[in-house]
C-alpha cells in the first residue's frame, strides 16, 4: 500500500493540471488579498454613520467559491484522465489488486485538496487579519481561533468535492460529465432549490454539499442561525456523500472491465 | 539475466485454457487454448478483430473472461502481488499521459512495485531513450513511444513478456531493433509472446505461431512446421516435357501442367510444370535412369504470408471448420 500511494502521489504531482489547478488556488488567495485591500482603502474613506451601517464579504469569498470548483476539477481529472488516455490499463497491469488502487488514488486526491483547502483559508484568514486589522467590519471581526473551525470544515468541504468528483469519474469515465454533473450539484442546484416553496426550499437547500461547511461551523459574518442542521449532522451528510459517490466508484472500478 | 526454464513446470508459461470472452452480443474469444513456453519468441497472429489483444487484456486481468482461464507461470494475474517482477507487457504504446516526461511515467510504474529509480534508467538506457528522459512524452513519435512501453515492459526484469503490435508505427531500424531485442530476450530463457498481423514480421521473429481468427485457435505450430504444410511440390523443367511426364506418372508423382506463375519462363524447347509425390532426389534419379535432361528442380512452397491468408481466409468463409485436426485438438 505504501509503494501505491507513493506510486500515486508521483502520478498525481506530475502533470501540469494539477500545477493549473493548486495555481488557481494561489491565485484566488492573491484575489483575497487584494479584496481586503480594496475594502480597507473604502472602509477608511466612508463616514462614521455609513460605517456602522457597512456589510462586506469576508476575506475567504473569492476562495469559497473557486475551492469546490478547483477540488471537483482535480478530482475528475485524476480518474478520467486514465481513461481518456488508455493508462488505466497500465496502471491496473502495475497494480492488479483494484480495491487498493482506487484507495490509493483518493487517498492522495483527498489529502491534496484538504491540504490545499485548509491552507489557503488559513492564509486568507492571517491575510485579512494583517490588512483589514482591527477595523470594526462583521466579517472581520470573529477572531482568528475562532475561524479555525471553519477553515477546517471548508478544507473538508473542498475534499469532499474532489473525493465526489473522483468516485463519480470512475462511474462516468468522462471529464465533462464528472464535472458538469458535480458543478451542478454544487453551483446550479442551491439557486433553484431556493425557488422551491415554504420549508422545503429550505430544507433540501440544507443538505446540499455546498450549505454544509457553513452548519459544520460558523463562517466569519454569518450570523449563528446559518441553517436548521446541527454541526454533527452536517458533518454526517458530508461524510454520506463521499462514501455514496466512492462506494459507486469503487464498485464500478473493481468489477467493470477496463 | 539468464534464467533457468526448468525451474518448474509453469514457470514462465502461458496457458490459455477454453478462454470466452463476451462483449455485450459480440464474441470476441471464443473457447480458445494455447500455450506459450519459455526460450522461444512466439507469435500470436490473427486479422484485425481477431481477438489477440481481447486475449491479452484477459490475460492480465484488466478485462474478466466470461468463461475459461488464463494463466501466467500457473496462476492468475490478478493474484500477483508485485505483478512487474514476473510479467512485463505492453499493450497499446499511445496509452501515456502525453503531459509527463519518459522519467515520470517510468517512476510511477517502478515506484508501484516497489523498484528504485536505479532500474528506470537502465531501462532508459536501454531502450535508447536516456538522453530524452526529461521530455514531455507528448511531444514522442510513434517510435519513441513503442520504446517507451517496451521500457517499462522491462523495468521489472520479468520472466514473461507480452507486446501487442510492438512494430506499428517503427521505422526500419526501429523494426529491427525491435526483432533482435525479442530474439535476445528469448535466448535470455525468457518467454515472449508478440501479437501482430503481420505475417511477414513474423516470419522473421518468431520460432512458435499461435494463430487465431474470430476468437478461435486456428494453428497452434511451429514457423517450420507451417512452411512444410504449405509444400507446393516440385517445380520441374527439361526440353522433354512428355517424355518426363510419362517417366514421373509410372513412379507414382502426380503432374499439374497448368502454368506455375510469374517468373517462371516457358519458352519453346523446354517445358516447366509442378510435380506432387516425389521430391527432388527421386525427380533426378528418374530423369537420369532415362537420360531426360532437367534444366531445372525447384521445391516450391507458399510463402508463410500466402499460408497465412490461406489459413485465416478459411476461418473467415467457414467459421470453426477452418480449423486444422491438430489445432483443434490444442496441442502445440
């Protein structure tokens, strides 16, 4: 398992779309940075009334959304790739036990998009904290322990993507239909579930994959009632998920034909 | 490495035994059994769709037979723990990531079954692709491809080979390059088996034929033993055409006078014509014994290509009835 995972993460580390995908979190985490920037520079210059009256995103925003597409991007291609190509054949001839090979595949995608959530929404965090300072804005006002939760749980959220992405490329072998089905799930669904009437609109948007890191824990400016699931269970549906899309794939990568 | 074949009695073999494979509605194998033995380079021959790489995708267990078995060194693939130190194979050389470079794609492979980088450049070096092993394999011909898959075929140093079209695409000296590595591998005791449908590149390589048509074994033989089964006869020339005829028919040959082909000149005074039942030795000591001069005494046999054609042609038009007595009883 060992000379797998090992085997994997060398697969993994040398192809350039995962250099395109970990520079675009670096690259969201600039636009962080440069958000808090822009705010400090409007902050200062509004009056005394207006400030107290003033809302602004937090300074993760840019990377709550491009994390969930970057892990289902990393995700998907780290399966379907080895199907386009046909080195899927070569990978099962070098590794013929599936179960161990599929393990360590997601293995090694999960702890780089957890990594890579974790760390770039510490870093967004430290970098809001080092511009914004002590400037009285909602969003900015939670303190750095306290965020640690919820860059925990968004750092879970975006393995979670790129664990769901895996699992449903090794069902679909396809990249365009892993990823137009994982983004719909995570970026067209929410909108139109919110046209849905009463409760239910509500209740379905909860357990959507992307509500969950907000009721794992609280983001920085939101206010304490985020969403009607308790921590733990909002943990709980993230783990189904994972475990429904690999047990898919794994199913399909074991028994189907290559 | 020179490895010993009598180590035991599967070491190093192939068997392929009453071997089905189903897609869908589509029979691709169908109740085929063979083996394969160490020190000898074997062919395995058969039109396109024949179902040669079906065969051996089954035979490394990256598709499941619907029926039958196939076995490497007595076992199953799947069963291989670390299966590069027994096996090498290639199977299709364009299936790389074109994104990586020959030292990545050969690093994971070796990192998989627990072999150091050591081993990725010796088989770098030997395959003639150590000064591009930074490249990008996209940026490969055809050729550099082949090799690369024939490199990490070899990076295990196993004792079974198999390459499924390992000469598409190579210029001539990469064809060449590719026959004399076979032939050494095979004289290393190892055992090689090359798909192809080219008969004429096997003729050239291989020892052992196994060919196949629609999924079915149609020969199981050796490169001589074919040639020999595909006699022709003996073609005759002399000035006395009838004469000799007569001589040949009362010592039992049989004469077909019917014109023997291109290149084979007629001209007035002298007559050619193909005799069957006699060989050479006995042609001569005829027409000497009547004082009949011969111009010329050629045996003649189809080309193993023609033997070939005949052969799968016949699977073709007549199914299972194309098969020989002796294929059909699976004995090599």
């Amino acid at each position: 398992m060992v000379d797998v995972l090992a085997s994997e993460w060398r697969k993994l580390r040398s192809v350039r779309s995962t250099l395109y995908v970990l520079g675009t979190v670096a690259a969201f985490l600039l636009l962080c940075a440069l958000w808090c920037w822009y705010l400090r520079g409007y902050w200062d210059g509004l009056t005394p009334e207006r400030q107290a009256h003033a809302k602004a995103a937090a300074a993760a925003q840019p990377l709550l959304l491009a994390l969930p597409v970057c892990g289902t991007v990393l995700g998907a291609v780290a399966i379907t790739s080895e199907y386009a190509t046909g080195m899927i054949r070569a990978s099962l001839a070098a590794v013929p036990r599936r179960g161990t090979l599929f393990a360590a595949k997601a293995a090694v995608v999960g702890a780089l998009m957890l990594g890579a959530g974790v760390v770039s929404m510490a870093a967004a965090a430290l970098v809001g904290e080092a511009i914004v300072g002590k400037r009285p804005i909602p969003a900015f006002e939670m303190p750095l322990a306290d965020q640690a939760a919820h860059v925990l749980s968004f750092g879970l959220l975006t393995a979670a993507t790129a664990l769901m992405a895996f699992g449903a490329g090794a069902v679909l072998r396809s990249t365009a239909g892993t990823i137009s089905t994982l983004l719909a799930l995570l970026l067209v669904l929410p909108p139109v579930l919110n046209l849905l009437p009463g409760p239910w609109g509500d209740r379905l948007w909860a357990v959507l994959p992307a509500s969950l890191a907000e009721q794992m824990a609280l983001a920085p400016g939101a206010s304490p009632d985020s969403g009607p699931l308790s921590p733990a269970v909002a943990c709980g549906v993230l783990v189904a998920y994972i475990a429904v899309a690999l047990g898919a794939g794994a199913f399909s990568f074991i028994r189907r034909d290559s | 490495m020179r490895r010993d074949p009598s180590r035991s009695t599967v070491d190093g073999m192939i068997e392929v035994h009453e071997l089905t494979k189903r897609y869908g509605g589509t029979v691709a194998v169908d109740g085929l059994s063979f083996r394969v033995r160490p020190g000898s380079v074997t062919g395995f021959l058969g039109p396109n769709g024949a179902g040669k790489s079906t065969t051996m995708r089954v035979l490394l267990g990256l598709d499941a037979a619907t029926s039958g078995e196939a076995l490497i060194d007595g076992g199953r693939y799947r069963d291989l723990r670390r299966p590069m130190l027994s096996v090498g194979a290639l199977l299709d050389a364009g299936a790389v990531h074109g994104g990586r470079s020959a030292f990545d794609h050969l690093g994971w492979l070796a990192r998989s079954n627990g072999l150091g980088t050591a081993r990725v450049a010796a088989v770098l070096e030997r395959v003639g692709l150590a000064g591009v092993a930074r490249k990008r394999v996209g940026g490969f011909s055809l050729g550099m491809r082949q090799r690369l898959g024939i490199a990490a075929a070899l990076l295990g140093d196993p004792g079974v080979l198999l390459f499924d079209e390992p000469v598409n695409g190579l210029d001539p000296d990469g064809v060449r390059w590719i026959r004399e590595l076979m032939r050494t591998l095979a004289a290393e005791g190892r055992t090689v088996l090359i798909s192809s449908h080219l008969m004429s590149e096997m003729e050239l390589t291989a020892d052992q034929l196994v060919i196949i048509g629609r999924g079915r074994l149609i020969a199981d033989t050796s490169v001589r033993e074919l040639a020999e089964r595909f006699r022709r006869g003996v073609l005759v020339r002399t000035p006395r055409p009838a004469d000799l005829i007569g001589v040949l028919t009362t010592a039992g040959g049989i004469v077909d006078t019917t014109p023997v082909g291109v290149g084979v000149r007629t001209d007035a005074g002298n007559a050619a014509f193909t005799v069957t039942g006699l060989d050479v030795t006995q042609i001569g000591d005829r027409a000497a014994a009547h004082g009949i001069p011969l111009y010329e005494v050629t045996p003649r046999s189809a080309s193993l290509e023609e033997a070939y054609m005949e052969l799968t042609a016949a699977d073709t038009e007549y199914g299972a009835l194309g098969r020989t007595p002796a294929a059909a009883r699976g004995d090599a």
